[in-house]
C-alpha cells in the first residue's frame, strides 16, 4: 500500500479526545485539568494506558515529561517525536494540547493496526505543563528539556498555596528516573488547533506553520499630576491617562504598520488615585508586541521607545518603559514544514503557510531538533476557553497530515 | 471711620487656623478630622468657644449646623451670613473649609474689637460634612438647608462602619434641636482656597466667584471581544481598550473645543479580563464633563454620546453610555459679586473673575438666597492633599474682602 492511502481512524481519535475530556470536565463544557494536579495524574494514566495498548514502551523522566516509544528498523536512528501536553487552563477546552498528544497516539495505533514500521523510530511525548496556569515557567516540561531553564527552577516551582512541582511529581507518581534532554530526538511535530482565526477566515483546513511570533513584553509607567477634575482648567494638566490613551494607539499603530505578521496589544491598564473626579496622576500599563522576523521586531521596539518620548514631551508627563520580556522569532524547519505542505496536498486537504502567535512545546523543541507544526482551525478561533470547539473531520484532517508528515520523515534516506 | 479703613486681624486668623488645625494634626502636616468623629466634635468645640468669645449667640439644627449669630441694628432683616466647613478629607490640608469659618470668625472679631454694629445681623455657619468622605451625601448640612434631599436621608447616612450620623452627631454633642433650613438668610458669602492652579498661575489674589460649573457624570462600558494576542491578527479584533483610547481622547478634546470653561475628565477605567497576553474584551470608564452654561454642558453632551456612537462604528465595539450624575450650572448673584470686586479692587488686591469648578456648600445656598464666594490661591492649585497651603496675607486680603462685602450688604439700604 502506498503511504497516502494509509489513513488514521478519525473516529477513534474523537472518541479519545472525548474520553480524556470527561477527566476533569467542567459544567460548561470545557475542562480544568491543571498541571501535576490528581486530575491531571488520572489523565496522564488514561492517555499512559493507551499508549501502553498501542505497543509503546513507556519512560518517565526527572520532570514528568513521558515518552512512549515505537522501535523503527534502524533504531541507532534518532526518532521522529511528536508531542504536546495534557494539562489544561482552569477555564480550558478539550482540543488545546489533547489534540496534538491524541493525534501522535492516533499515528501510533494507525501504524501498529497495519503492522508497519518505520525505518526510524518514533516517540510520543507529552511534555509537562504546558499552560503555566499552576506553576511557572510555562512550557515547563520542553523547557527543560531544551534546557531553556534548569531542573531544579522548575522542580522548585510552587503553586499559590505554596506546594512544590517536585512533590506534586511524587504525589501522582510521575517523578521519573531518565534525565532530562538527554535522549536524543530527531525531528519533532506536533499538531495543534490554531488558537486564532486565520484558517478558519480563510477557509483552509492545514495550517503549515513556519514558525512563531517573537515577542516583546513591557510594563509602562506614566507619571503626570493628580489633581480636581473641577478647578483644573485642561491647558495647564498633567493627565496621565489621556497621555496613555496615545500609547495605547501607538502601540496598535505600529503592529498595523508591520503586517501580517505585527502584533500589539495593551491587556492590562490601571491608574491613580482612579477616582471619577480627579485627573490621573499616574497609569500603568503592559504591553505586548510581536512579529516573525527578528529584524522587525527590533525596529518595532525602536518606534515604540520613540512613541513614548514623543507622547511624554507633548503631554508633558514622565514614561518609564521597562522591557521585562522577550522571546526570539523561532523559525521552523523548511524540510520538515515542506513535508506537511506535500502531506495535505497528497490528500486534496486546502493548506496554507501560517506563524504561530501563541507558544508552544514546539517553539522549545525547535532549539534541540528540526521542528515543524500543524494547525487545524478552531471555532471563532477562541481557545483558553470551555466554549474551545474544534471539528472532528478537521482534527482527522490533521492527524492524518502528521501521519504522512512523520512516515515521510522517519523512512528518508538519511 | 470708613469701611475701607477698617480691617480684620492676619495675624489671628492665621493663628486661628493654626490652632484648628492642631486638632486631628497628621504627621505630613494636614489634617484628618472627618465628619461627626470625637475629633470634629473637638473641632466644633473649640471654634464655638471662639464665637462665643466673639460676642454670638449659638445655635444647632437637627442635622448639626452651626449658626452663630451677631445683632443687627434691625433685627427684622434678614441676616447676611458667612459660612463653609471644618470636616476634612481623610489626608485633607489646613485650610479647606477651615479658612471660610474662620475668616467669618475674624469678620466678627473684628467687628467686636470696633464696637461696630451693621444694620442687618450677621451669622456665621458651619455646616455639617460638607466633604463627603465618611458619609454621603456630600455637602449634607447645606443640602438639607436647601432642601436638596430631607433630613431623614441624612441622619440615616451610615459610614464604612455601619454607625449613623444620626448616632455620631448625639455622640460628639451636635444633635440640635433648631429646624433645619428654617431660619431665614439675606445673602450668603463663603471664602475658600482656591483648589485648582488658576489664581497662582495668573497672579491674582482675589477671586470672585461668579457661580459653579454644572457638571455631568457618565458611566461607560465598551464591549469588544476578548481574543489571545499572539494569534488574533489586528485586522479581526474588537479590542475594546484600543476603541477607549478615543473615547478618553474625545472627552479632553469636546471640553478644549469649549474653553475656557470647559472640562472634561476620565478618572477611572478597568479592562476585563486584564490579563499581558490577551487583548481586553471589555472596559468601563467614568466621564466628567463640566461647564459654567447649562445650555454649552447641554451640546457636550451630544458631542460626547455623538462620539461614542463614532467609536462604536469605526472600532466594531458595543458602547453603553449611562448619565449617573448632574448637576446644573448656578450662576451667583451679580451684586454680591461685584461687591467683592469693589472690595478687592478699594484695598488695592489684584482681582479676577472666576468660576469654581468645585463643589462648595455656596452651591447649594445659591438656591436659598444670593450667593457670591471670594477665592484665594492655594499653593501649586493643590487641595484635598496634606501639603494643601496657603499663603498668609493671600488668606488676611481674602477675609478683608469678605469682611468689605459683608458690611456693605448689610448695611445697604433695601
């Protein structure tokens, strides 16, 4: 049989999806499996027993990331790993990273159903916390794994009530034994809903994705005179939010300048004293800029500096721009992006290239091994959501694409 | 003698003021004696010992304001009366409210240390929490006088702690027996520090007060939607902090197209969810607009709801505008204050019209009898601050004035 007529079983994939859903669902539909949780230890042994049934061999390693192997022919071969995570918001769906574990899963029963083997091997990693909602660092498993931050960082993060990942490790009985980052991997994918409305805009079922969004994150402080809204006449104010007003429109004004790939958002605003009849003597605000190229992205915090001494000199107030975060622009691996391009074509699935704005495990996994991603749409592109609603025909679209995607890179000529 | 020959005591009103302030003293250098507390009533102690001393006879109505009153030649007229407050925001100054009452005070010193007799009588009041910190309404005793809302509303006012005025004025001694609002007035003059930049910054230092700013208070939500900011592009967001930035904009800019009397004023705004990484789906805003016209407030008010409905259209948000409070311009009584000015401009003191833009218990007296205030400038237009101040022979020309304008009404043959 040729690789394009083997196909994964799409039913089955829904029914999991559904099945790991019921493991801490929530009234409205959604899910609230938070990482290291027991909740999340009952998903874990769910998705470990299933693995185990689909011929995997499992290990554990020292931050709970787990790992079901598939030998290939050639197993001095580094495998061909896919993975994503199965912890979720506290207000989370049921696709958001369940999607992208359940379709390597799908790839692995896909392939023990017609007894065939890859020359080499493959794994299916599910990384641990992904979400950050309990503990950070986010993408805490893959981040170390990527050695992005240490083992010790992360096994001494504490949730707010004060409990440690290292015991909550032990408590659900993922403290593993294999070091972190020490196997070897040879290329990774990993499936995922799109968490925006691109594909779904544009009326395209696979998204090849090229990579992800740098990004920039500041805390702003602007200074003006807090003083009566009655006796100040406007000429001689100081009014710290009015003057913000301008940044936030500044901070829009340079992402639209930077399309398609520019982002700019204000998520977070406060001021003071924030009484209805005084002028604010002072606001905060965060901001968060973003775009694929690392170039751009450097000349878009330049027009932004600029921005906030031009809105400090015509408002006549003080602007302190702190940069307190920053991921670099992590492009995927061309090879690996192109295989996934060819896998929908192959299969008359409509495809378009598309840039990750949201992390991922992947954006990790790219510093240790070639990575790419795959993108299905999802409704109204709305996700860290109980409404989070994706289609069965497209999430069987998806793995199917992974499935040709990860033979094609397993089986060539090395 | 003549009236311009004779005049009040610097040195005693500033020593007056001085001592007042010694009762509910904080460490930065102002003062917290908030309303119906055991420090008002300690307050209230000390300057009806004062009036006594001073020659008034004193009496207290149902809701605690005191009216210390000195004989006329004819007892048949209706007193002119001075008055203001001696309650203090919880971090309030020295002088607000404290230098109307006492200014009144050495008004009446002055007179007793002359012998002179007016034809009307006179009265000195202070009304009961005109500041509005620990129970609301603000302005209460003056806005019972005037019949703005009943005695009952006010004595049932609780604070944070549940404890009634009611309760509070038995407690500090100040639950009289006099009928609120009964007893007649001729006229109505109140000094006061200026509280805003204007006198200072054109380098006047009388200011007569030719009426307050009517003022309209909105409450305002803008619905967007709330999407992550990595993965929403900028051309399919509702961001409804981004669409607020305008509207912030275009209550400073309807109150500069009104100068120089307009005012306009966003003192608070929370965005929903609040979160780095997600573009807000929703804000809430106050707006202040002020103007010295009824019929000017009237058309910023169109222009405003005119440019929120603007907003909406252009920037696909949802944007509820609620009136939540108004009150009308009111004009003082043009005799009263073009005696103020002949006072100013006989002793030689530099005067300019002004109008106040904040609220004063002269407001509501205006709907009782003919009003006028008399500003003085207060330090960098700085009040309802601890670092409130005012200059010496600023506050000495202020009750001068006020002292010139109160003998020529009185003694004006009717």
């Amino acid at each position: 049989m040729t690789e394009q007529a083997l196909s994964i079983n799409g039913k089955r994939l829904w029914t999991s999806l559904m099945d790991l859903a019921k493991v801490g669902a929530t009234p409205k539909g959604g899910n609230c499996r938070l990482a290291l949780t027991a909740l999340d230890g009952e998903g874990r042994d769910l998705v470990v027993g299933w693995m185990k049934d689909a011929g995997l061999s499992i290990e554990v390693d020292q931050i709970g990331n787990i790992f079901g192997r598939r030998p290939g022919r050639d197993n001095t071969r580094a495998p061909v790993m896919v993975g994503s995570h199965i912890d979720t918001q506290p207000t989370g769906g049921k696709f958001d990273g369940c999607f992208g574990v359940l379709a390597g899963l799908e790839v692995m029963r896909t392939l023990q159903d017609h007894q065939l083997e890859t020359d080499a091997p493959l794994e299916l990693a599910i990384w641990t916390n992904e979400e950050g909602s309990r503990f950070i660092p986010v993408m805490m498993g893959s981040g170390v794994f990527a050695k992005k931050f240490s083992l010790e960082t992360a096994l001494n993060a504490r949730d707010a009530k004060g409990i440690a990942v290292r015991d909550e490790l032990k408590a659900i009985g993922y403290a593993g034994s294999a070091e972190v980052g020490a196997r070897p991997v040879g290329a990774y994918f990993e499936a995922h809903i799109e968490q925006g409305p691109i594909l779904e805009h544009e009326d395209h079922i696979i998204g090849a994705v090229t990579g992800s969004l740098g990004l920039r994150w500041y805390d702003v402080n602007v200074t003006g005179m807090e003083m009566h809204a009655g006796p100040t006449p406007m000429a001689t104010r100081k009014d710290a939010l009015y003057a913000t007003s301008f940044l936030i429109q500044a901070v829009v004004d340079i992402a639209r300048q930077n399309q398609p790939y520019g982002r700019g958002t204000v998520g977070e605003i406060q001021v003071h004293p924030g009484s209805r009849n005084v002028i604010p003597g002072g606001a905060r605000i965060t901001v968060d800029l973003r775009h694929k190229d690392a170039d751009t992205l450097a000349e878009m915090d330049k027009t932004w500096r600029a921005a906030c001494d031009e809105v400090a000199r015509q408002h006549n107030v003080t602007i302190e721009v702190e940069q307190v975060g920053q991921f670099e622009p992590t492009p995927f691996d061309p090879s690996l992006v192109e295989k996934i391009r060819l896998g929908a074509a192959h299969r008359g699935l409509s495809v378009m290239d598309i840039v990750t704005g949201a992390g991922h495990d992947a954006v990790y996994m790219a510093a240790v091994a070639p990575t790419a991603m795959i993108f299905v749409p999802c409704k109204d592109g709305i996700s860290h959501n109980e409404i989070e609603d994706a289609k069965p025909e497209h999430l069987e679209a998806g793995a199917n694409v992974l499935l040709d995607a990860m033979i094609a890179r397993a089986n060539e000529t090395r």
